[in-house]
C-alpha cells in the first residue's frame, strides 16, 4: 500500500516534468551534450594513444638497432617513455593534460617529465572539457535541480499537497515519491552517457577495461546524483515557494560546483606551500654535492670505495681488480645519486599529496570534489597514476642504468676502456617500458575521506527529509492559512 | 519621478532585501580574498626571482674568486669544473638563468603564470628542448582546477551577483502592480530600468575595481596606466553586457521566474557550457600536431647527429669559417668536437621544433576564432593579458630567452673551438639577460580586438534592450 502510493506520486511528478517543455528541452540537451562529450573525447584518447603507442614502439625499436658500443656511452644515449593513458581517460581524464607526457631517462639524472598538453593549448583550457565526466557531474546536478525544484512546493502552491494528504498518502510517501519520481528523470537524463561509456569501455576500442571499474563509476555518480535528487526534494519541501527552492538550490550549486573547486585548490596550496622549481633543483644539487661527484676519481667518497675495493680483492692499484673499476665507480656514483634524488623527489611528491589531502577534506563540504576525486582513482587519472608513471619510469631507468653498469664492470676490460665496445645483441635484452596503473583497491583504500563525504552527502538530505516528513503537513496548512 | 528619487527607492529596496544584502556582503569578501591569493602568488613569484637573479651574482663571484686564485698560482678545486675552460664557465657551472618579472597586474589574474616558465637557465646547451621544462613543481590537480583570483571573481561570479540583481528588475514591478503606476509619470520604461540598473551597476563595478585598484597599489604598479586601463575597461564592458542581457530578458514582458530561468540558463550556457564544448570541438577539428611526434623526431635527430661527429666538424667550419681560426683541421680538438655534434644537434632541433611550432601557431590561431562566441572567453582574456599573464607575454619572453641562448653561444663557442682558456678579464664582457618587456601599447592593441568584440556584443544586446524596452507600456 504505501509502495503503491509512492509510485503513485512518482508517476505524477514523471507527469508534471513530461508537460514542462521547458524541462524536456533541457533533458534533450543534457542527453546531446553528454552523447558528444562521450564521442568527441573517445575519439580523442583514441587518436592520442595510437600516435603514443607507434613513437613508443619507434623509440623502443631505435634502441634495439644501436650499434656495438660502449655501455656508458648507452648509459647517455638514455631512452624515452611515453605515459599511457588509463582506458577510462575517455571518460574523465582527471588531470591528464595537466601533467607530463613523456620522460626522458638517462645516467645520473631524474628528468621530470614534461610536454603537458596544458602548456601546448591556450589559456582557454583553463574554463575545462566538455567531457563525460564533466556532464555528469557539473551540468546533471543543475537539471536534477530544474527538474525536481517545484516537485513538492508546485503542489503545495497549488493546493493538491492537502488532496494528496487527504486521499490518504503519509507525508513519508508523497516524499519518497517525489524522490523516485526526480530520481527516474535524473537517471533517464544520465542513461545515454552511462550507455555510450559502457559500450565504449565493453568494446574495448581503448584498452581492457575491468568491469569493476565501470561498476565503481556508475557507483559514485549514481550516489552523487542522489544526493543532487534528495537535496532538490528536500529544498522543494521546505522552502515556502518555488522560486525561492529554485534560488536556494541554485546558490548552492555555484557555490558547491564552481567556487568551491577554486577555494579549495587555494586553501590547499596556502596551507602547504612547495617549493619553486629552482628552489628544488637547488635542494637537489646541495644533497648531490654533499656526496660526490661520480666523474671525479678525487672525490672523498670514491677515493674511500677504492680502497675498500683494494683491500677485498687484495690488490694495490685499480688497474690489477679483477673487475672494471670505471664501471663500479659509475654504479656506485648511480646508486648514491638515484638515491639522493628519489628522496627529494618523495619529498615534493609528499608535499603535493598534502595539499591533495585537504582537497579531500573539502569534499565534505563540496560533494562535487569528493565525486570528482573518486571518479579520478576509479578512471585511473588522478595524481596517483602521474606518480606511479614517474615512479615506474624511474624504477625502469635504474633498472637499465644498473645493467649497463654491469655490462660495464663485467665485459669490458678496464685497460683502454673507452676504446671497447660491447656487442649489438645485448640492447635487446633489455626490458621494455610498460606503464602499471595503480590498482584500484589501493586508490579507492587511499579515498575514505571522499568515500565518507560522498556517503554524507547522501545521508545528511536523507536526514533532512525524515525532518521535514512531519512538517510537510503543517507547512502546507500554515501557507494555506496565511 | 527624477532618476535621484529612483536610485534612493532602489538603495532602500536593496536594503531592505537581506538575501540580496547577504549576496553582495559575500561577494565582497571573495573579492578581497580573491585579491588576497593573487598577491600571495605575486609575492612567491617576486621572491624566486630574487633568488634566481642572487644566483646569478653568486656563480659569478665564486668563478671570479676562483679565476683569480688561479691566476695567483692556486690549482683548481675540480679539473672538471676549471673555469678557464668556456664549456665550464659558459656551461653549466657559469649558466645565467634568464627571469621574466611578474606582470604588472599579476596580483589580479594569475592567468598562464602558474603555468608557463618565468625562469630559464641559460648555458651554451641550452637549446630547443630546454624550452619544454615545465613551470613551477604545481600539483596538477591544482593546475587543473586554477587560482581562485579576482579573473576567476569577475569572469565566473560577477554575472551571477549582476543577474540575482537585476533578473526582476521590471517584471517585480509588473507582478506587484506598480508598474502601471510608474509609467503614468512622465518617464519611459527605458529610463526607468536604466536608472535601476546604473545604481545596481554602480554598485557591482565600483566593489570591482575598489577592490582591483587596491590591489594594484598594493602588488603592482600604476606604471603601466595602459594596463590599468584595459582591466578597468573589460571589468565594465563585461558587468554590463550581464545588466543589459538582464534588461533585455525583462523588456519580453515574462515572470519573474521565467527570468530568473533564462538568464542563469545564459549564464550556464555561456560561461561554462560553451567554453567546455569550444575546447573539445577545437580538439576534435583542429588538433594540436602532435607533441610526442616532436619529441620522438628531436630525440632521432640528436641521434643521428651524435653518430656523424667528424663529419660534422668538417661542415660545420665550412658553414662558419670564422670560428675556424686555431682550429687545425685534420686534429680538431675533443671540445671542438663535441660542439660540434652539440650545435649539429640543436641545428636539427630547431628544425623540428620549427615545423611544429608553425603548425601549432596555425592551428591556435584557428581555435582562438573561437573565443568570439563567448563573452566570459573574450572577457577572461582581455583580463589576463591586461595583467600581464597571458599567452603572449610568455612567447614574448621564451622567444627574447632564445635569442639570449645564441648570444651566450657566440660568446663561448669560438674560445671552445679553439681550445682556449679563459681568465677573469672576460667576465664583465659575458652576456647579461635583459628583458625588453612589451610596451603598453602592444598590449592595449593586441587586447584591444577581444576588447572591442566585447563591447560589440554588449552593443547589441544594449540594442536589443532598447527596442524590447521601447514596447513595455504600463498596461502590460
């Protein structure tokens, strides 16, 4: 009975929006805004990962076909990575053409990786993408609230809240009602983007995508335009008339949608300022010249690792090691100065994990960044894909360094040691660079704050609306009594 | 019925209104605070660069120290940072890092600042790709989302304010039953609503550029009265294009709700729906020429010369016959050969990077048609050019870095090629980074089209206002 009620009054507000033309204009143009969105960026990643895939698999084939040479002579010829995109990137591409591109490893040294497509485009970038992502969670929620601002209070103006009550529906079913009847809209509107997502993502056009990950989406934008679809049915309920409903939850939008995203982008990065870059690569070189530098044999350090060196192989001068001094030189100098390097670099990447942080505490205020910050980790765009890109390139260009260096201390003799080259068949031993995205139970592990807020932003109007449940009545008698 | 005796009524009905008090209250805080973060940001980029312009002093007093020492006899610290050798002093350990000072009006719009470079370390390799450094170590989801600054106030927030004001101005008056009453006296529905909506404009512009004016005496300066003037014009041009669209919207003789609909519609669709869809139809028909193209074709390039040294050597003195005095041909000297895979090396660089650069510059010139279609995109870049932190200040700069990096070139090379040594008589010949800013009046010209546009726009829905206003009678 009170199920068939709140569908009852679900069905009636289905009606009332179906008769808007105002309403069923905008719900065409969400849906076309949306389809476009999807297909324009689909067609995009596409493009960008195809030209990605050939210049990697060019660069990959150029270091295959080096000629013999000398392993430390490979060791500055270095090697170029490419960042993939994750497959969802189509979907929401987080801050992907905020960040690098592509890295160049080599001995010695981190590069940072650079060429973010940001920096190639205009300023006009900065008022952002019609992408999926973008539709679904700035332009919905103004719909949902276009929708669903009159659900209650038009009844209420129009006297039919009394007949309703009168006819025998509680106040807890003409809300939910409401609810179901703004949430069918809503989903009806976010349907062809959800659709259009999956069968891109199920095709499997852009790179295997888990269905987990579709499910996580459909998830986090399903919670937060509940949200949108309660907070809409709530402010209808309570607020004298229509207009003002309209003006409050307009309000609220711009200021949850728009201005918050900005505040708290500053507030983070007044809270934890970084350092500038020259400030770092300052820091960088102190920490460095504290050591040593690998090219002078002088140096305190390697002076040190000689003679520890001497004394294991029992021999007096580098010249009678068993191994290639040149070479061991060159790893150890590696080892210390990765090493130094990898430390300010987690430093600066700590830093910025700060500052991401207080955006996460910001989304319970702004649910639009909590479902934007998860729908980031469940896309695989977020700055913890960046980071584990850098930090994989890194790992990638050790790993070769070493080897080189290995290739160094054991095959090439140290006597005329820039004369010898090592032979051509050894390049493609080497392993090839692939970018891991991080997994997600680990991205989502990392989210609870933005877990917590998305799920406050559900409840916290659900509260109200059990609230305004016994008000509902009276509000309407005192409107009608005044 | 006197336009004084309108503005008074109106002071007290906004008075009167307490979300409408409470709206501007707001609005005035995120101004200031807005402000606040813009001179926070110009205070940080001040100080790097006071920092980069001590390094400069500093390198060159400790290679100064040094060269002297070594002239008295001292060995040097490292054989491998001699400073008498120019691939030493003009290399690395010697660089100059050229700044680029923060625009004038930075405090007001961050614009690309946080974005693009304002400091490049210049030695002689420096060379196309060390173009591609990024800014400043940013997060990028800070980069993503930008600086909440007075441009982000007034592009994005200003218009809603300016509309919560005046979405009723004239249907409020037909709904309560005044209007009849109003147009009775001898005023006409135009001059009723202009006078309603100068006092409202008044009130918006002058909080504006108060709080901009504050800022510039604050972070900037007044030197650049060009500037001042472009930022004061667009802030007016753009709040007003928002109060006539709103009169415009109010002369179709609809509720008051009816609107209020329409103009946050306006606003939805032309803030932030036709920028978004711009960027992605810009993507889609004008690609940007790939850049990972660019870069794998600089890495094949630098490649390819590495591996022809000698024969390098050979045509580079052919091409430059003046640097090959001292050089003996058929035993050039190692430094004279790695420069010369080095300049072999940029030449090919510069090549590619060419060829990129063009088609880039075509395809933005494309995209930028674009901007047209939208106020806020017209608005936000007369904005940041105005201050000084637009795309084209840093071309400007990235290009003087360029010509810089050859002259340091020029400077060094020819000692390189013949395997000279250097002492401290040299240093106060070696190039110095100087910024030849844009003038005032490159800017005002440049802004001056977007500008105009602009104000073209707010032409005609002035136009369209007029004529709609022109139809209210009282009996409506």
């Amino acid at each position: 009975m009170g199920l068939r009620n709140a569908l009852l009054v679900a069905r009636r507000q289905v009606g009332a929006v179906r008769e808007d033309r105002y309403v069923v204009f905008l719900l065409g143009l969400v849906i076309a805004l949306g389809v476009v969105a999807v297909l324009g960026a689909r067609h995009h990643a596409a493009s960008e990962a195809e030209q990605r895939a050939r210049y990697q698999a060019m660069v990959e084939r150029q270091w295959v076909e080096q000629p013999d040479r000398h392993p430390h002579r490979v060791i500055h010829y270095g090697f170029l990575v490419f960042r993939e995109e994750a497959p969802l990137a189509f979907f929401d591409p987080g801050v992907g053409a905020w960040a690098g591109t592509s890295l160049f490893l080599e001995g010695h040294r981190q590069n940072t990786a650079n060429f973010g497509e940001a920096r190639h485009a205009t300023g006009m970038l900065r008022f952002g993408r019609l992408t999926p992502a973008a539709v679904l969670s700035l332009l919905l929620p103004l719909f949902v609230v276009v929708a669903g601002f009159a659900s209650v209070s038009a009844e209420r103006e129009r006297g039919t809240l009394r007949l309703l009550l009168a006819q025998g529906a509680t106040p807890a079913q003409i809300l939910a009602g409401k609810v179901l009847g703004t949430g069918a809209v809503a989903a009806l509107a976010a349907l062809p983007v959800g659709l259009a997502t999956v069968a891109i993502a199920g095709s499997g056009a852009v790179g295997p995508v888990s269905a987990g990950r579709v499910a996580g989406l459909a998830a986090i934008y399903g919670a937060y335009l509940a949200g949108w679809v309660l907070l809409t049915v709530l402010a209808s309920s309570f607020r004298a008339s229509s207009r003002s409903a309209l003006a409050l939850l307009i309000a609220v939008w711009v200021a949850l949608c728009v201005a918050a995203p900005r505040l708290g982008a500053s507030v983070a990065g007044a809270l934890h300022p970084l350092p500038s870059r020259a400030e770092f690569t300052h820091q960088v070189e102190l920490a460095m010249n504290e050591v040593g530098d690998s090219h002078n044999p002088q140096d305190p350090f390697f002076r040190s690792l000689r003679d520890e060196y001497l004394a294991r192989y029992d021999v007096a001068s580098v010249e009678e090691l068993p191994v290639n001094w040149g070479g061991v030189v060159s790893r150890e100098g590696e080892a210390v100065s990765s090493r130094i390097q990898e430390e300010q670099q987690r430093d600066l990447v700590e830093g910025q994990r700060r500052q991401d942080r207080v955006l996460s505490w910001m989304g319970f205020i702004s649910p639009y960044l909590a479902a934007r910050d998860l729908s980031m980790a469940v896309s695989g765009t977020g700055p913890e894909a960046v980071e584990a890109f850098r930090a994989q390139a890194e790992a990638h260009r050790y790993d070769i360094i070493q080897r080189l260096n290995d290739l160094h201390i054991s095959e090439i003799r140290y006597e005329n040691d820039r004369a010898q080259r090592l032979s051509r068949e050894h390049w493609a031993e080497f392993p090839t660079f692939g970018t891991r995205p991080p997994p997600l139970g680990g991205t989502l592990a990392a989210r609870s704050l933005s877990l917590s807020a998305l799920s406050l932003w559900i409840l916290l109007p659900l509260l109200g609306l059990g609230l305004a449940r016994g008000r509902l009545a009276r509000v309407g008698l005192e409107r009608s009594g005044s | 019925m006197t336009a004084r005796t309108v503005i008074r009524n109106e002071w007290r009905l906004l008075m009167a209104d307490r979300p409408l008090r409470i709206a501007l209250g707001l609005f005035a805080l995120l101004l200031v605070y807005a402000l606040a973060n813009g001179v926070v940001w110009t205070r940080f980029q001040e100080s790097t660069v006071e920092v980069a312009r001590a390094g400069n002093v500093e390198r060159a007093l400790a290679i100064e120290q040094e060269l002297t020492d070594i002239e008295n006899g001292a060995e040097p610290a490292s054989p491998f940072s001699d400073p008498r050798l120019p691939n030493v002093l003009g290399g690395r350990r010697g660089r100059h890092t050229a700044v680029l000072e923060p625009g004038p009006l930075t405090a007001l719009a961050v614009g690309q600042s946080d974005l693009l470079p304002y400091y490049y370390d210049v030695n002689i390799y420096t060379n196309e790709s060390s173009f591609h450094q990024n800014g400043e170590v940013e997060s990028p989801l800070n980069l993503m989302v930008g600086r909440f600054d007075l441009a982000f106030v007034i592009v994005y927030l200003l218009p809603l304010l300016v509309l919560a004001l005046s979405f009723n101005v004239l249907s409020e008056e037909r709904e309560q039953g005044t209007l009849a009453l109003t147009l009775s006296q001898p005023v006409s529905a135009r001059g009723v609503v202009a006078a309603k909506l100068a006092f409202r404009a008044l009130l918006v512009v002058g909080m504006v550029l108060a709080v901009s004016l504050a800022g510039i005496l604050v972070a900037g300066d007044f030197g650049a009265p060009g500037r001042v003037l472009l930022w004061c014009a667009a802030v007016v041009a753009y709040a007003l294009f928002w109060f006539v669209l709103a009169a415009w919207v109010n002369s179709l003789r609809r509720s008051s709700a009816w609107n209020a609909t329409v103009l946050v519609g306006a606003w939805l669709v032309l803030v932030v729906v036709l920028p978004a869809a711009i960027n992605i139809a810009a993507g889609l028909l004008h690609p940007l020429p790939s850049r990972v193209q660019m870069v794998t074709a600089q890495r094949e390039a630098s490649n390819e010369a590495v591996n022809q040294r000698s024969e390098l050597l050979a045509r580079y003195l052919e091409d430059h016959p003046e640097m090959a005095e001292g050089v003996v041909a058929d035993e050039p000297g190692l430094g004279a050969l790695a420069w010369a895979a080095t300049d072999a090396v940029n030449r090919r660089l510069e090549e590619v990077t060419a060829e990129h650069d063009a088609r880039r510059a075509e395809q933005i010139a494309l995209v930028r048609r674009y901007r047209f279609l939208s106020p806020a995109l017209l608005a936000q870049e007369v904005l940041i050019d105005a201050a000084g932190t637009g795309d084209a200040r840093f071309a400007a700069f990235q290009s003087q870095v360029r010509t810089f990096a050859e002259r340091w070139r020029d400077f060094f090379v020819p000692a390189i090629l013949a395997s000279e040594q250097m002492d401290a008589s040299v240093l106060s010949d070696v190039p110095q980074f100087r910024l030849a800013d844009e003038a005032s009046a490159d800017v005002v010209r440049r802004a001056g089209v977007p500008l105009a546009v602009l104000i073209g726009l707010l032409g005609l829905a002035s136009a369209g206002a007029g004529v709609g206003l022109g139809r209210v009678r009282g009996a409506d």
